[in-house]
C-alpha cells in the first residue's frame, strides 16, 4: 500500500477499525510478555532504574523484538516510583503518547499499517481526558497516517479499582467518534453502549467474552514528573481477546 492509497481504500479502512476497535487504552496497542509485577514496599531504590530504562528506550527505538522488550519492561518495573499506586496518582493524568504495544491488532487493525500509514496514538486522562471527552473518562485518540486530518476517539469512564491502588477500571458508557485532533473539537458519535456486554457484541466478540467482567489496568510503572515520562500498562483481566495487552507511554 502506499500513499496514494484511494479514497475507497480509506473508507474500508476505517469501517475496519469502527468494527474491530476493542476498547479504550493510550494510547492501542498491544501480545502477552510476562507476568503483571507489582512495585513492592521493599522494591529497590527508586534511585536506581536508570540504566534500565535507557535500555528499554534504546531497544523500542531500534525496533527490537517483542520478547525482549519485554524482558526490558520486567527489568524496570520493579523501580516504579509510584511504588504499585499509580492509578491514584496526580501524576497519571495528562496526554500520553504510544511509544510501543503489544496486541496492537485487538485494539484497532490501523495500529498494523506500516509507516507512514500507520496513525499515531494518544491517551488521555485526568483534566486532559476531561477536556476532550468529559469528567471521569479516559480517551485514547488516533490521528495522522490513513486518517489524514481527521481522528478516531474512543472513551470509557475510567477509575481507580478499590481493591488495588495500581489497577484502573474500565466502565460504560463507552463512546467511539469521529472528529479531529483538537481536544476541545466537535466530535460526531459513531457508536455508543452503556455495557461491557453491549460494547463487546458491537465488537464482534464471542457470548464468553460479552459476559467477561471489566477490563482492568494494572498501572506497572509510573514516573511523576513532568513532559518525557514514562507509564507502563497492561490489561490484566476483562474482555479475553485484549488480555495480556501492554503500553509504553511517554508525557507529552
């Protein structure tokens, strides 16, 4: 394909991804790597890592392989400066660029396109998400590459689970639109369910997935600082066919 790639071309191409759009995350991502490992009270020193997380930068912008990008995120998690808290963190809301995925195709069949068709990736939360889709939700938008100027938005409300102060819930309404990538920009609804089951049916997912419980977030490592910080995270329960799915953002 290239960049002459004809109007009816994009069309089947976003058809495909209103149709296959799995749920919302940052930022679509992404092939089970290794376990969910939470930041303990006897992690080693937060002082540390950096070595770490210059190696799993060094390796996403080689291109290196999925395995061993994930033994680089195994290597770094365990230094997470929000020491297993991050989904009640200040720290967390913002915009978030997708820098590598795993299990891109669960989310949209767009984030399989090479480069330059492939669109860029971005989640929002906290005022950020506020701004642009509403008060307790979480928004991850594509933008650029086949879309053009144009942009996909799909949200969800969003929390942190009571049970863990690492993990985030995802829960109705969930809303997929069309619009541009100005936050504050008037958005056209595509599709909206007020279920898990609902959504997921839309999605073409099987009747076990429908009754599957609400996609969860562990937020494995989060660093609370400004533009430039890393967020790493993975689906850890929920719809099956996303499970095991894992994001690197970057602030911007």
């Amino acid at each position: 394909m290239s960049l002459g790639t004809s109007s009816s071309s994009r069309r089947s191409m976003l058809r495909d991804a209103i149709s296959s759009c799995g749920c919302v995350t940052s930022t679509f991502l992404f092939g089970p790597a290794t376990l969910a490992v939470h930041a303990a009270d006897d992690a080693p020193s937060l002082q540390g890592g950096a070595q770490e997380r210059e190696k799993l930068l060094r390796l996403i912008a080689a291109g290196a392989a999925e395995d061993e990008v994930a033994i680089a995120i195994a290597d770094l998690v365990p230094f997470d400066p929000s020491r297993g808290k991050a989904a009640r963190s200040a720290a967390l809301g913002g915009t978030w660029e997708l820098l590598w995925s795993a299990k891109a195709e669960a989310f949209s069949p767009l984030l399989r396109l090479p480069r330059p068709l492939r669109p860029d990736s971005y989640q929002f939360l906290g005022g950020a998400a506020a701004e642009a889709v509403g008060e307790g939700r979480v928004a991850q938008m594509l933008k650029g590459g086949v879309l053009g100027p144009k942009a996909l938005w799909l949200s969800s409300g969003v929390g942190a689970a009571s049970d863990d102060g690492g993990v985030l819930e995802i829960f109705p309404p969930f809303r997929f639109e069309f619009g541009t990538a100005d936050p504050r920009s008037d958005k056209r609804t595509i599709v909206e369910a007020g279920s898990d089951a609902e959504f997921r049916k839309l999605n073409a997912r099987d009747a076990d997935a429908q009754a599957a419980p609400k996609n969860r977030y562990l937020q494995e490592y989060l660093e609370e600082t400004g533009a430039g910080a890393l967020r790493i995270s993975r689906i850890i329960s929920g719809d099956p066919v996303i499970v095991g799915a894992v994001f690197v953002h970057r602030r911007v």
